[in-house]
C-alpha cells in the first residue's frame, strides 16, 4: 500500500518501522518541527524523522495541517491510506479525506477507554488490569471512529508508563500491520464505539504527580508508576522536593498519613491513609536516582518524620 505516515515520538517511530519491514511504501511521513531538547536544549528530530532519514522517506514538518499549499502536496501523494500514531496536530476534514481509503489511527488503549492524550497513564492510575491498542477508523471527533481492530495487553502489577509503552509500541506495529493486510483482504467491519462507555484520557499535569498520603497505599503506588519515566511522582521531605521512582505496597499497617514509620535496607516505609507504601528509589532536586538505602545513609532520618502532603488535611502539625 501506498501510506502517508503522521507520527512524532517512539511510540509513533515503532509503528512506522513496522510498516516498513512489511513492505509498504511510505510516500511521505509528516511529524512535528524539530524542538529544543537535553540539558543544551538543541534543537532535536523526533523519534519518527530520524527513522525516517535512516530510511530516506521523504519528511514534512508543518507546524499546522491548515493550509491548502500543505492539503495539495498530500493529495498529489495519491495514497491509499494515511497512517496516524501520537502525531500531536489535529487533522482537519479536508486531509481526512485525502487517502483513498481514509485515515487510520494507532491508539494505545482499548476504546472507547480512555480517548485522549495520556491513555497509558490514565489507565495505571485507575487501577486496570488491562489495556491495548485499538486501530480506528479517524473522523472529526477526539478519537470517537469506528473500530477496526482491537488487542488487548495486561497491565502487570509492577508496570510503569515506560514498562506498558514499550509494550505497547510493539502491539501498536503488529496491529497496523495486521489492520492493513485484512483492509486489503476486505475482511475488516468497522465497529461503532458504544458512547455510554467512553471515558476522557486528560492530559498529565506536573502538579498531579504530588503524592497525597491521605490517600491509600494503592493509590499512591500506582501514581509512583504512572509518573514514571515524566513527570516524576513527587512529595517533600523537609520542605524539599523528594521524587519517588520506585515504591511496593505494604497493605498491612498503620501510622498517619506521611508519617516514616521504619527504615531499614529495603527501603524506607511510609503511611498512607490506609495501608503502607515502601519507597525503593528516590531522587532529591539537582541529584540523580538513588536506592532509598543509600538516601538513608547520607540523611539521617528518623522514624516518626513524615513526608508533607500540600493541602493534606492531616500532617505532623495536627
């Protein structure tokens, strides 16, 4: 098949590698500008440009999809699909219409859950057990097409977002992959996404990722995961901010929310609202990832300290 191929980061980059090996012919691969990034902030290619410079492929960087100069270059690609993966520009209905047989989308989780930006995350922090990737059918709407494809992946209980993105970047290729040859086959029947069950994947905002030990240990444990690799679970210890990369559930115990109630090898054991959680890797501001033993050794903590929650109604002032 002839594809146009819209991606940014990683995520995107799998799948398009995918597409690739299977012997399809990418006339042009659209991605967003080069941005600053690093500690130099220089300037930088996205994961799916620089796939496709290794490859060749002609590459399209607009800032907005909006205009008819960008519409006509698109449409004089006379291909037969545009594939979609975290691009990050809306598509307008003129460039929807372009492919011959429209525009699909690799979404990583099972619709209609969780449309929007942050699927991954979202479904850590509720607690699923399971997610995958949907290929969809693309229209007008924030991921509401009509279903192609569906794959299912389980959420271990030990995944991170970095875990169960790299999983699913994998799932996300085989499953166009797969979409596309049935496609040709004529073997696909479109599914409508039941409305009643759709559920809104917001966008993470740094200040989400501060730990609430009013809360239960679960809830915090799944925040240490959703969080991780961006932004970063945080709280603070000694009025400085302490990120948490690593934590276990203790779901017997007691203490009031925040406070240290032991310390050993293995970690340091924190109180949560109910239950415990057992931080195992942490990181002070301007230092690096270190095992919770070794904050330990250089910090003298005591138990009976806590970690401060802003806005917690109980803290070790009460």
């Amino acid at each position: 098949m002839k594809i146009i191929f819209a991606g940014t980061p990683i995520f995107a980059a799998a799948a398009l590698d995918a597409l690739i090996h299977a012997g399809h012919e990418i006339v042009m691969v659209l991605t967003q500008p080069d941005r600053p990034a690093g500690r130099g902030m220089q300037m930088t290619a996205s994961a799916v440009k620089q796939l496709a410079q290794q490859h060749h492929l002609p590459v399209l960087q607009p800032p907005s999809l909006k205009s008819d100069e960008i519409q006509m270059q698109l449409q004089s690609m006379n291909a037969d699909v545009m594939v979609v993966a975290a691009y990050g520009l809306i598509l307008p209905q003129a460039v929807l219409d372009i492919p011959r047989l429209g525009c699909l989308n690799i979404h990583a989780s099972l619709l209609p859950r969780w449309r929007g930006a942050a699927p991954i995350q979202r479904a850590i922090l509720a607690g699923d057990h399971e997610t995958g990737i949907t290929i969809m059918q693309m229209d007008a709407g924030l991921d509401t097409g009509d279903m192609l494809l569906k794959h299912a992946i389980a959420i271990a209980p030990d995944d991170t977002t970095q875990s169960l993105h790299d999983k699913l970047s994998l799932a996300g290729g085989r499953s166009i992959v797969e979409t596309l040859q049935l496609l040709q086959q004529c073997k696909l029947t479109p599914i409508p996404q039941d409305e009643s069950q759709a559920s809104y994947a917001a966008k993470i905002v740094k200040s989400e990722a501060e730990i609430d030990w009013c809360q239960t240990a679960q809830q915090a444990g799944r925040m240490v995961r959703a969080f991780n690799p961006s932004p970063g679970a945080y709280t603070f210890f000694r009025n400085n901010l302490l990120k948490i990369w690593q934590a276990s559930v203790i779901l017997e115990g007691t203490g009031r929310p925040g406070e240290i109630v032991a310390l050993g090898a293995d970690g340091i054991v924190v109180a949560c609202g109910s239950g415990l959680l057992r931080i195992e890797i942490v990181q002070k501001s301007g230092g690096k990832r270190i095992a919770a033993a070794d904050f330990l050794a250089g910090n003298q903590v005591i138990p009976g300290e806590y970690l401060i929650t802003t806005g917690c109604s109980v803290s070790a002032h009460d």
